[in-house]
C-alpha cells in the first residue's frame, strides 16, 4: 500500500510526464528515456493503456528498472489487466 505522502508525491511525479519526456532521451529511443518511471506514473494515475505502452518500450530498451516490476507498488493498478500477466511471461517471470 503506498502511504498518502508518498501517493501526493507520486501525482506530481504523473504531472513531469511531459518533463521527463524531454529530458530523457530527445526522441533518440535510448536507456536514458526513464520508460520504466513513465510507465509507473501512469500506472498509478490510472492510465493502464499508456502504462503498458511505456513499459513494452523499458523492456525493449532492456532497462534495469524492470527488476522492481513485481513489488512496484506504483504498478499494482495494472495487476488484474490481463496485460500484466502477458508481460510477466514475455519477461519469464512466475505470475
């Protein structure tokens, strides 16, 4: 469960989106894009479809922050999409 300080802080994580954007990467595609954080904002500010976007994108860019995905507490909204437990496998994780 994340704590209310620690959710207020994560609603202005989800509003640097855009912020992230561009200072991650300028569109080259690479590491540094910060796909996996997107991917946590929208997770939890209930955006599955871009969620799962973003975190299709980390695993093609094989970011290190996918390690997390299973006790990410930033992602539990997406754990009853059938999508997660897709992704778990393509990764060769247990559901």
């Amino acid at each position: 469960m994340v704590s209310g300080e620690a959710a207020a802080d994560v609603r202005v994580f989800a509003g640097s989106i855009p912020e992230l954007r561009v200072r991650g990467c300028g569109g080259r595609g690479t590491h540094s894009d910060r796909a996996y954080q997107i991917a946590e904002a929208f997770a939890f500010s209930g955006q599955p479809d871009e969620a799962f976007r973003w975190l299709n994108r980390a695993y093609d860019q094989r970011d290190v922050e996918l390690y997390w995905i299973k006790h990410d507490p930033l992602l539990r909204n997406l754990e009853r999409d059938n999508r997660y437990k897709v992704f778990l496998r393509r990764m060769n994780l247990p559901e």
